[in-house]
C-alpha cells in the first residue's frame, strides 16, 4: 500500500544531537510500552525501534551509553 510516514530514524538523530549541543550527556530513551528485552523485537512498532535505533547511534557516536527506560517485564 502507498503511505506517507515519518523518518523516524532522523527525528530520533536531531533530537539527541539537539540535547547533546545543549550540553546534556545522561539522555535516556523512555518507552513505557515495551520492556528492554523486546525493544528490538521485529514484532515492535518499526516507529519504537527506528527512533530508539535513531537515538542509541547518535550517543555511541557521541561516546556515550545509551540509558533505556521501559516498563518491568510482566
């Protein structure tokens, strides 16, 4: 099917560098959704997994841990 969507990636990767340039270092990613082990399932939104793929890139690059906050797993 045809559709228009967001470029999550890259909204993810502005956003962070945008936080980085304001001096920030401890930037985390928060989804209350999913817990941290299904995060990269394939069965995840593609939206959930590119902006947390967009972000994860922009703070290695920046040599910085990624901070993940989910919901506990149930």
């Amino acid at each position: 099917h045809d559709t228009v969507r967001p470029d999550d990636l890259h909204g993810a990767r502005l956003g962070t560098q945008w936080l980085l340039r304001q001096g920030h270092r401890r930037i985390a990613f928060f989804n209350p959704v999913h817990a941290e082990e299904t995060i990269r399932d394939p069965d995840v939104h593609f939206h959930v997994r590119d902006r947390f793929g967009g972000y994860e890139q922009v703070m290695h690059d920046a040599g910085l841990s990624p901070r993940l906050l989910c919901r506990p797993e149930t």
